[in-house]
C-alpha cells in the first residue's frame, strides 16, 4: 500500500540514539500508510470526517502533501460539496497545489491504499500518536541542543525547557460544532440517467426551487411505475422490491405543488390512457354479470312456479346459473395514484389494483390520517407492510381482502413542522412508520430566486413525459415480477457499502447509532434506488440486464445523500435526545468557564428535567468527548469496596473563551 516516497526531501532527520547532538541521520517515526488511508477514507466516505476530525489535525501528517490534501477536503465539505479525487484535485489545482502534492494520480493511489474506511479512526489515531511523538522529540532534541551548547545561557536554557513542555502532548483539536446545523449536501442529480437528469434540473430552474425537490419525487415516479413489477436479487433469500416511501420538507411559499404537478403529470397520463383501455373490458364484462344475473333470476321464477320432478330440475339449474353469475369478475378502473386516503381506502385499491399503489401528495395531511383522524384509531399496518411487501389479510363483514406482496410507494412534499409533529407520535416511530421514509431537507431559496428564470425546454418536457409514460404502461400488464440480479461489481460495491454503513449503527459512538430503525434499512434502500435508476437506464430491456458496479455505485451515492439529511431530520424530531442534552450541557460549560470540574459540581449546576440523574449525564459526557469539548479523567480504584471513584472532566480551552 505504500507510494513511492517522493517526498521524503521535506523530512526532518533526527539523531539517532547514541550519537551526538549534531548527527542528524535518523527519520522521525511516521506511518505513510496510515496518512495515505486517513486521506483515502476522507475521500472515500464523508462520513468518515467528524471521527477523523475529532481524532486528528491536518497538521498531524508527516507528508506535507497529505496535510494539503487533508485540508482540501475539509474545505470542500464545509461548502457542501462531495471530496472525491475529481473534486479534490479541481480545487487543488485551482489554488495551485495540484502538482505539489503528486497530481492526480497521486490522488488516485490514495484512494486505493483505503484497506476499509470502516477503519478510518483507526488509522487517524496511528497519525496522530506519530505526530505526537515526533513533536516530543523535537523538543527534546532542541533542548539537548541548547544544553550541549556552550553559548547557550541559563535563561535561553530555561525558556527551551518551556516550549518543550507546551510542545509535548497535551493540546487539544478543534472541537467537532454541535450548536450549527450541518450544511446538508444538494442532491447528487447528475448521478441520474441524462434524461432524468435535464428535466429535474430544468424544473428546479423553471420553479426555482431546490433540485432536491423535484429529484425525490423523481424517484418515487420511478417507484410507482416499477413498483409491485420489479423486484431486486441481492444475495440468497434477500430481495429488495422498488417501491419507495419518499418524503421532501420545504416551508410554505417553495412552490412545492408546481413541481408535484410537473413531476406526477405523466403518471396522472398513463392512468387516464389505462383507464381508457379498460373501459371497453368493464362495461362488456358488466354487461355480462348483468345478463347472467337476470339468467339466474328468471331460471329462480320458472323453478318457484313448477313442482314435483321438474321443480327440482329447474332449481338445479337456477343454482348453477347463480353460481356462474356470482363467478363473473368485473375489472376496476385502472388507478395508479392515491392523494390523502384512509387507511382502509388505501388497502382497498390496493386489493383492487393487484397490491400496487402510490399514494403522492403535496400535503402532510397523509400523517394525520394515519394517526386516526377519523377514525380515532391509529391504523398504520397497510402502510407497513405495503413498504415491505409482506403478506397482507384484512377480514371486513362484507369481504376479506387478501394481498399477496403489496408494493405501495408514497412521495409526499410537507412542511417542516410536520416532521417535527409526527416526530412527537410515539406509535409512528415505535411501529417503524419513520423508519421506512428517506427524507429530504433541502435550503429553502426563497428570497434569492431568479425573477425570469428560463422555462423548461419543449424537446426536455416531452422527453421525459413520453418516458415516463411508455415505462408505466410497459410494466402496468405484469403480472409476475421481473427480477433484476447484480454484476459481480454491483454486488462487491454493495458490500463494501454494507461493511461501511455497519459499524455506524453502534450505540456509542455510532454515527447513526441512535436511528438505528432508520439506518437498518438504508442499505436495502439503497439497492432498491440501483433498481429504478437501472430500469431508467435501460428503458427498452433493463429486466434482461444485470445491474451494473456503476449504477450500485450511483446508488450508494444518493443512499449518503438520504443518509445525512435523516439525521438533521431525525434531530428536528427530536429522535436524538442525548445530542439535544450536548448542547444544553456545551452551554452549562461556556457560563461557568472552569478548567476542570468534578461530576458531583458539574451535576450540581445541571437542569434536572433534562438529568434527572448522574445516569443520564454520562453518555451526554461521552459524546462531548467524542466531540472534543473535553476529557474524562477517572481516577483509579484504590480498594475492592465502596463506590468507583467519580470522573473528573478536564474542558477544552474554548469553553473558557466563549464568553471571555
């Protein structure tokens, strides 16, 4: 895994033990490997940032090109944007450090040295032990220098002696912010097949709207035309369907209804010409019912009135023409779409429908159903296992409705405080309602809008319409599922996804540990969006085709869009309560200004609603750790009885000058 070192010019020699002072021959201790996955894993998953971050300084690289490679990703994270080698060596040759630090190729072999990012920290806290000791060594060797020195005086002596102390490891990093929303990125849109693409692009132009927007609702177009027709072949008994629950929040006045319109209108289409051709089945098959039902009632008559042999006969024969008539099935009218529908409502057309449906709407008022506005009962269960396609039975006096795979999409645009609303609703997230959304927060861009923005282009309209129409009414007459298998890229990039996204549903120190309901199913998800961008691809023959690395690979890349927004989200409703309490406590810190603080003093000085006990401080504690914001020190134990000693926490200096 070790480059070339093609930098070793920049290297500080040190002596080596035993040889004087002046013999500098001997290199400090580093690892290139270590520097080379830090930055590799940087690139390679954003996730990876905050742990790096709160382990390890760009400073701490002994390579001078993987510090400027270090900071170069931070800066492009903090403006939103994806660190990738592309990205990376764009911005590094714009501020002309390209060729410094190797090109890039040199970039590319980083990437490549990245073992498993899962392991990121790992190798951060490798760079930074190093950096540590090499500082200490430093100093030592200034001090050796200046005391075998004989012009060295006691006061020059004294004053190395002390800059040795401040060099030696006790500083701290920059602490990890808690008390700023994250700038969330935009939506990965040119990740998408060009035709997708230009018109979800043209749309956020033409409404001025964030093209998150229209984007997630492309999606659960995709999903309402594949949904129930397709479904995805990971790996043994593991499939996936393609039908997705999809759920974009935008304040009032973002035009969200325009871009609805423009987004659903040929769905809206395709069930109006499915309807149309259905018509001529209904009535004939009506026609027919009716006709047999008459059959059945007049044979009835005749049999009332006759008796002995015949009577008997004819009864016979009025049986078998009920029988016949009661057999005949009429079709419903084709129906794609649901807007905000009770849940009974919904398992109906469902029922009627074959198990698919979509119910969009521009509204939040969906939640509220499902909560029982009407009927004053929470009824969620059509919901939860129409995502999962589970089997679902619904006994009613009149019939039972019987559904074998249900494949329900929702794609919904509502408020913000709509999620804060049914974040409060203990029965959505215990029943893992939440759980089954991927979730949109885009940056309103009211009050920066354009006021003569550029239309959507005719040829881009039509394109996307005729697309999105032919693909519904292609799949509308399946019956059997098509099933869409992975290339042996497809499915190593999917793993190795699985691998990262793994250890950050851990309950300390997880990333998304705390929406683990959430996150358990992002990989699936994930595997079901490679199956609609696969169809949207290979519009003409995509269920003969396996999915390939590339689209996995643009998958995985909006499952990490969905993935960060979630957490601001889960955090908006209120889901991470240790986080919430962070904050609170990083305040308590800042007023009191101390160095050092006991737990019992800290505890003292805290709000009991929020710590009812020392038991809910801890893990608060803990996260600020982890942030950066300070250590805990605990003490020894002295002695087999009594209590473990108490935690003494040490605060980051900057606690100290918030309100100095």
């Amino acid at each position: 895994m070790t480059a070339p070192h093609a930098y070793e010019q920049h290297a500080t020699m040190l002596p080596e033990r035993g040889h004087d002072a002046g013999d500098f021959t001997r290199m400090p201790p580093n690892d290139l490997d270590a520097e080379q996955a830090v930055v590799g894993a940087l690139m390679l998953s954003p996730d990876v940032i905050a742990e790096v971050n709160a382990t390890m300084d760009p400073a701490d690289h002994y390579r001078p090109a993987h510090e400027t490679i270090h900071r170069a990703i931070l800066h492009l994270h903090a403006q939103g944007q994806r660190a990738d080698p592309i990205t990376v060596g764009h911005h590094l040759e714009q501020a002309g450090d390209l060729n410094r630090v190797g090109g890039r190729s040199y970039l590319t072999t980083v990437v490549r040295a990245v073992p498993t990012t899962a392991n990121a920290g790992y190798y951060a806290e490798i760079v930074h032990d190093l950096a540590r000791r090499r500082a200490s060594i430093e100093a030592g060797t200034r001090i050796i220098q200046a005391g075998l020195s004989p012009t060295t005086t006691v006061e020059q002596l004294r004053a190395e002696l002390a800059a040795g102390t401040e060099t030696l490891p006790a500083t701290w990093g920059e602490p990890i912010p808690l008390n700023q929303q994250p700038t969330l990125p935009a939506f990965p849109t040119w990740v998408m097949p060009t035709w997708l693409r230009e018109f979800v692009d043209a749309v956020a132009e033409e409404t001025q709207t964030p093209a998150d927007l229209a984007a997630t609702l492309a999606l659960a177009v995709l999903a309402t035309a594949a949904g129930g027709r397709v479904i995805v072949q990971l790996r043994g008994r593991w499939r996936e369907p393609t039908n997705l629950f999809t759920v974009v929040a935008l304040p009032p006045g973002n035009r969200k209804s325009a871009v609805f319109s423009a987004m659903t209108g040929p769905l809206r289409a395709a069930e109006k010409l499915l309807a149309s051709e259905a018509a001529g089945r209904i009535a004939e098959a009506e026609v027919t019912a009716k006709m047999a039902r008459e059959a059945a009632d007049k044979a009835a008559a005749q049999a009332a009135k006759a008796e002995g042999p015949e009577r008997d006969g004819l009864t016979a024969e009025a049986i078998a023409l009920a029988q016949a008539a009661e057999s005949l099935n009429i079709p419903v009218a084709p129906r794609l779409l649901a807007d905000d529908s009770t849940p009974e409502v919904v398992t109906t057309l469902m029922s009627e429908q074959g198990g698919r449906l979509a119910v969009m709407s521009a509204e939040g008022g969906i939640f509220d159903i499902i909560a029982g506005r009407y009927s004053g009962t929470p009824n969620m269960e059509v919901f939860l296992k129409g995502h999962a396609g589970d089997w679902l039975r619904v006994d009613r006096r009149s019939r039972a409705e019987n559904i074998e795979a249900p494949a329900l999409t929702m794609g919904l645009a509502v408020q913000p405080d709509v999620l804060k609303d049914i974040g409060h609703n203990r029965g959505f997230d215990g029943r893992g309602l939440l759980a089954r959304f991927l979730y949109s927060l885009p940056e309103s861009l009211v009050g920066y809008r354009k006021s003569d923005p550029a239309p959507v282009p005719d040829h881009v309209a039509e394109r996307y319409e005729r697309t999105i129409t032919t693909l519904t009414l292609a799949l509308a007459e399946w019956t059997d599922p098509a099933i869409l298998r992975l290339t042996p890229e497809a499915d190593t990039a999917l793993t190795g996804y699985n691998e990262r996204i793994e250890p950050q549903l851990r309950a300390r120190g997880g990333r998304l540990g705390h929406i683990t309901k959430w996150a358990s199913k992002l990989v699936g998800a994930t595997a079901r969006i490679a199956g609609l961008l696969h169809l949207a691809q290979h519009l003409e023959d995509g269920y003969t085709r396996p999915i390939t690395g590339d689209t996995m690979d643009a998958a995985i890349e909006i499952g990490d869009y969905f993935a960060t927004h979630a957490l601001t989200v889960f955090d908006l409703m209120g889901a991470d309560t240790t986080l919430t309490r962070a904050r609170s406590l990083l305040a308590v810190l800042e007023d009191n200004a101390w160095e050092t603080v006991s737990r019992r003093d800290l505890f003292a000085k805290l709000s009991r609603t929020e710590f009812p006990s020392v038991s809910d401080l801890e893990p608060v504690a803990a996260l600020l750790e982890e942030h950066g914001y300070l250590r805990i020190d605990t003490p020894p134990r002295t002695g087999k009885r009594g209590r473990p000693p108490a935690p003494r926490y040490h605060l980051h200096p900057q606690l100290r000058e918030a309100k100095a």
